[in-house]
C-alpha cells in the first residue's frame, strides 16, 4: 500500500513537464512553465510533500545529502541556468529590453522551451530516483567516538593530501589523485567546522593552513567552479553552529563570487595559460582586472548567457538528433564500460575524451578543426541514448545510484558525518556535475572501490569500531 501511495505521490514531480507539454506550441510560455517546474520540484520535494524528510537529524546538519545538496547543485545548474540564455533570445540584455523593435527568431524558441522540457522531465526522474531509495534512519554496525571525531577528520585529511600526489605521479592512475585531493579538502574543511566550535586552536590553524592551501589551488586552477565549491562547502559545515555568519557572510560572498569570477578566469587563462606570467602574477594581474575592468558588466553577460548554462549545446544536439544522427541506444553505456579499466592495464585503451568528442563533432557542435572541448553533459548523452524514456531511465538511474551510495556510505562508517558528508561528498563529488556518461561511470566505479579500501583501513587502525 505504501509503495502505491508513494508511486502516486511521484507522478507530482511529473505535472510541469507535462503541462508545459501540453503547451508546447506556445513556445515562450511552454520555457516558463518548464523552468518554473524544477522550483516546483524543490519545494515539494525539500519540504516533505512527497516523503517526509529524514528527522534523525536537524535540518541544518544533513544538507550533504543527496536530497539536499546533490539536488540543488546538479538539478539546479542543469534546470534553472538557461533563464539569461532564454531571455538574451527574447532581445533582453540581463532584465533590459535592447531594441523595442526586435523579433525572436521562433524556431530558436522553440528549441529551447524542447530542451528545458527535457530538463524539467530529467529533474523529476532525477528526484524520483532519490526518493525511491530514502530510507532512513540507516543503521550501522560501526562507529566512531564523538570526542575523537575533530582530529580523525584532521588525520584524513593530512593522510589524503601526500596520497593524492603520489597518485598523481602514476602513469594510468591520476583519475584517483583528484578522488583523494577531492577527499583531503572535504575532510580539512569539516575539521575546521568542528575545530571552531571545539575551540581547538592547533586543530583550527593547521585546518586554517589546509583550507587556505586549497583555496589558492582554486584560485590558480583556471576554473571557476573549484573556487565556489571552496567558498560553499565551508558555509555548508559551519552552518549548524553559526547560522546568522553564515547567512551574512557566505551568501553575499557567493553572490560577489558570480559577479567577479568570470573576469578573473578570462584574464587568469590569457596570462597563465599562454606563458607569459607564472601563476601567481597572473593571479595577481586577473585579481585586479576583475575589480577594475570596466568592461566586467560585458564579461559577465556573456558568462551568464554562454557558459553558465548548456542549454545552447543541448539545442545544437537536440536538431541533429535523430534528425541527422540516430540515437546512439546503448553505445554510449558500452564505451563507459570500456573507461573503467585503468590505462595502466590497457596502454592502448581509446581516449575517453575522443570518445566523447565524436558524438560532439557527429552533431555539427564544434568543428573537427577547433581546440574547443564542447563535452555533453548527463541529460544530453540520456537524450541521445533514446530520447525522452532516455532522460527518464537515466536520470532515475542517477538519483538512485547517488541515494544508495549515500546510504551505503553511511552503513559503513558509522552514521552522517563520516558517511555522507565526509566519504560521500569527497570521493563522488562528480554527483554535483552530471558530466557525460563516459567520464561519470568511470569515477564512480573507482570512488566506489575507494570507499571500500577506506573502510577496511579505518577499521584495521581500530578508527572505525564494532558496536557492542
């Protein structure tokens, strides 16, 4: 009976994909009810409509699950970032009309209002999968004392550091240097959010050290994405005992981020990445022109329109297939399967970027002849599988694989805390991204065998310990 009520409670997620279907030949307002629909999708599901929350721990300390940040972050990039795409269409430039006389071209329209929903349709499987597999409280054999908590965290993340680096010297084996490196920043920052409260002032400065190390790992890495997480996840761990800072500080820090970064990265690639300057200065050069370019308002449109969202590559796949180039059905599950061998075993194993690049190129995105790496995300390469039912079984896939290991996490080290917020979120950040299938199964194959070395060593170090 409970299995009916919930699969009739689902079928809610489902109601704005199929009324912006129903409305699909008005294609401006079929985009607004799709785009509106993931906010739908939130509150229902983050509010407890659907399934009620997991109440063995407060609000505020559980937000690493995948119903809460996996949700936000991936379903939140992958839905709600076309708005400025869609509205640039229409003629506006940010909330400005540019020309009172201009035309949309409506075949563009119409494109788009398909593609958002697809994602509004991909965000609901997406959610239904989580919400099939929530079962909480989950109970553990193991666990880890409470007073030991802050200093296991800081070990881990001592520990992870030079381990992640000696992968990254293994010919074949980097993809466990960014799982490891991914894990010491995870483990670093949530040994500060403790140390603080704890008042721990050798833990705090040495969490201090590591977080500042990180954060300018960030800041020279080129992207903008390191540098959010980095300002995030520590809102994210202090906000149990610190609300009202964080709510002050962290989300107009996050707002100033959006606003600057995208003059910082443009002008840290054109220094850095050329050789001209050493990271550093030109760190220093992009700090100073994103605070005093007078051409960031450009900059940043062009960001917010082109790059913050997808959607414009989706369209590009979405006319080609099947129009030009049937659905690839299970290729592209076939070749995932082929990117977990390591290249260490397989010299010769294909390039998993020129595997995914060929589907790229088949759909006319890019040029053969460009250095442009135009790398589909999830939703399309479930689009391109089969369409519609695709971006269902896939997305559904997504959700409940993310729930389980979440899950799993926790069964196995002891609760939340280490499970979830620390193995989790380190080891299967690749959650948040939803990058294409190729990349995806592959990492999560190997962080799942990761997950499971970890367990085994804190349970030998006695770290880890059997319930009575």
């Amino acid at each position: 009976m409970k299995k009916k009520i919930l699969f009739g409670k689902l079928i809610i997620l489902f109601i704005p994909w199929i009324l912006a279907l129903a409305f699909q030949s008005t294609p401006v307002g079929s985009y607004w009810i799709a785009w509106l629909g993931s906010f739908f999708i939130f509150f229902v599901t983050l509010t407890g409509k659907i399934i009620p929350m997991p109440d063995d721990r407060a609000f505020s300390e559980q937000l690493m699950r995948p119903i809460f940040i996996v949700q936000i972050i991936f379903a939140g990039y992958m839905c709600c970032t076309s708005i400025f795409y869609f509205i640039s269409l229409l003629g506006y430039r940010y909330f400005t009309l540019t020309n009172p006389f201009f035309f949309a071209d409506d075949f563009a329209l119409q494109t788009v209002a398909q593609c958002q929903r697809y994602y509004v349709l991909g965000h609901a499987a997406f959610a239904s999968g989580i919400i099939c597999f929530m079962k909480y409280p989950v109970k553990s054999k193991y666990y880890i004392a409470n007073d030991k908590l802050a200093n296991n965290l800081l070990i881990i993340a001592l520990i992870t550091f030079p381990v992640s680096l000696f992968f990254l010297k293994l010919p074949g084996l980097a993809q466990f240097y960014f799982q490891y490196s991914s894990l010491s920043f995870i483990s670093g920052t949530l040994a500060l959010a403790f140390a603080i409260p704890l008042q721990k002032l050798t833990n705090t400065l040495i969490c201090l050290a590591l977080y500042g190390f990180n954060f300018y790992a960030a800041l020279t890495s080129g992207f903008k994405e390191p540098i959010i997480i980095s300002v995030l996840i520590l809102g994210i761990f202090l906000y149990p005992n610190y609300k009202k800072i964080v709510i002050t500080v962290f989300v107009p820090a996050l707002l100033l981020l959006f606003t600057f970064l995208p003059t910082y990265v443009n002008s840290f690639r054109a220094q850095a990445w050329s050789g001209d300057e050493t990271f550093d200065a030109a760190s220093q050069i992009a700090l100073d022109a994103a605070l005093n370019n007078d051409s960031k308002d450009d900059t940043n449109w062009g960001f917010l329109v082109y790059r913050f969202s997808e959607i414009g590559m989706f369209t590009d796949f979405v006319r080609s297939t099947p129009e030009k180039v049937d659905f690839y059905k299970l290729q592209l599950v076939e070749q995932s399967a082929i990117t977990i061998v390591p290249r260490v075993f397989w010299p010769s194993k294909p390039s998993t970027e020129e595997l995914i690049m060929e589907r790229v190129y088949d759909a006319g995105v890019v040029s053969t002849v460009s250095n442009v790496s135009a790398k589909p995300a999830f939703i399309v390469d479930a689009y391109l599988s089969y369409g519609s039912i695709g971006i269902i079984i896939f997305l559904f896939i997504y959700g409940a694989v993310a729930q389980l290991i979440s899950i799993k996490a926790e069964k196995l080290f002891g609760g939340y805390i280490f499970g979830t917020a620390l193995i989790f979120s380190g080891l299967f950040q690749i959650f948040w991204r939803g990058l294409s299938f190729e990349f995806l199964v592959n990492s999560v194959f190997w962080s799942y065998f990761s997950m499971l070395a970890i367990f085994k060593i804190l349970r030998y170090t006695n770290i880890l310990k059997l319930r009575a």
